[in-house]
C-alpha cells in the first residue's frame, strides 16, 4: 500500500521557487530516504508535506486521500507526524511533558504503553524523564525528538535531517533507532539527510534532490554504489 505519494508539486516562500514539480512515492514498511546537498529543497518538501508552505501546484495523498489543503493539525490527526530539523522542543518543559505534547493526537488509554515503548527505545529519556528538554545534551535532545514524534503513534514518520550536529557514535546509535523503529514497530519512515552515506545502508529505496528537483532515485544500495551519487555525497564525506 502506498502511504504517501507526491506529485508534480510545486512550492515557494513568497517569491523564491523552492520546489520544481517533486514526485517521490513511500509505501508501507519502507524507509525511503531523501538526500542532497544543504538549500536543494529536503527540508521544504517535508513541511510541504506537513502544509507549510503550502504546495502552490500539485498533489499531495496520504493513504489515498487528498492532503494537499488540509491544515497541519488535520495532517497530524490523520497519523503523519515529524522529528523536524534543529528538533525544536519544548525546553522549559519536562521529558516527560515533551512527550506529552508528542502523544495528544494519540488515543489517551495507550500513553503509559507508548511512554513504556520509547523508553526502551531510549533508556536515557528514564534517567532524564523529569529533566527540561533544553537541558539535554545534543543527541539527548535528538532522541526526545524522535521519541515525542512516535508518541503519537504515526502511520508516517517524517525525519529531517536526524544526525545533524551529533558526535559519529550517536549518530551511529540514531540510524540503528531508525532501523528498529521500522522493523520492530513497522513504522514508515521518510528520512531526509545530508549524511547520505548513514542514510541510503538504513533506506530501502531513495532519492536524490537537486535545485529543488527529484534528479535521481534508486535502491538504497544501488544509490550508494553509484558513480555520481559517492562523487557528489559519499567519497570524503563519511
């Protein structure tokens, strides 16, 4: 089944073009990733997706249906939720009131089973549970923001650019998350990362992004073996 399909979609930030008529297809159980250099448009496609910016031509469907007017809250209650990028939590609040606010489009009876889940996922969010998000560490705050993003029990997880800023072995640990969040919970994720190399060996499928344009799309492990790929994204750059 097909989770998420966009088409021909265009986007702008008032006069500036940001999007060229993007087309990129996630289907159930997949991690597909989107990668490409910094301002190539990943980060604008995901809040595309989310309803702002609004897409100004084009289609968005989510599981079949036609999101592409819909307002953000709506877009969430039908079950897409994003870890965006810089993670943005809530910092005077608490982990656990983090989470909180990750859960509220999530039926309320699941909550200790949900926290009990992303707990396990992240043992250091216990340890941490009553500490302010703005007091963690870097890939503290990382893990929050993908745990509080899985609270409310998404169909779709939309990641945007996960490993930025962190050491090489957390980074290591959040693409080993990502893997067993997808294989364990089977949760559909789409990743957006400028570390191609982490991203397409966790992707089964991916796709290149360029000028605000798809320009090439492929296995996750062909992506990683091609010439034009390793030249632009991968050698030197691990």
């Amino acid at each position: 089944m097909t989770v998420l399909r966009v088409m021909d979609v265009h986007a702008a930030y008032g006069p500036i073009k940001a999007l060229h008529g993007v087309d990129v297809e996630v289907v159930e159980g997949e991690i597909v990733a989107l990668i490409g250099a910094n301002g190539a448009g990943k980060s604008t496609l995901l809040m595309t997706i989310c309803g702002n910016p609004r897409a100004s031509r084009g289609r968005i469907e989510f599981l079949g249906e036609d999101i592409t007017h819909l307002p953000t809250h709506e877009i969430v209650r039908r079950g897409v939720a994003q870890a965006p990028e810089g993670r943005r939590l809530f910092s005077f609040m608490s982990v656990v009131e983090n989470l909180q606010m990750g859960a509220v489009s999530a039926d309320p009876r699941h909550f200790d089973e949900d926290l009990e889940r992303v707990f396990t996922l992240y043992p250091i969010l216990r340890e941490r549970r009553d500490q302010r998000g703005g007091t963690l560490s870097g890939g503290e705050q990382q893990m929050l923001a993908i745990a509080r993003a899985l609270m409310g029990r998404p169909k779709l997880l939309l990641l945007d650019e996960p490993s930025l800023g962190l050491a090489p072995l957390l980074v290591k640990q959040i693409f080993g998350v990502i893997r067993e969040i997808n294989t364990r919970d089977r949760v559909t994720v789409f990743l957006v990362e400028q570390n191609a190399h982490h991203a397409l060996r966790v992707a089964h499928r991916g796709y290149v992004m360029a000028n605000g344009r798809i320009v090439l799309q492929g296995t996750g492990r062909n992506l990683l073996a091609d010439a034009e790929v390793r030249r632009a994204y991968l050698d030197g750059g691990r």
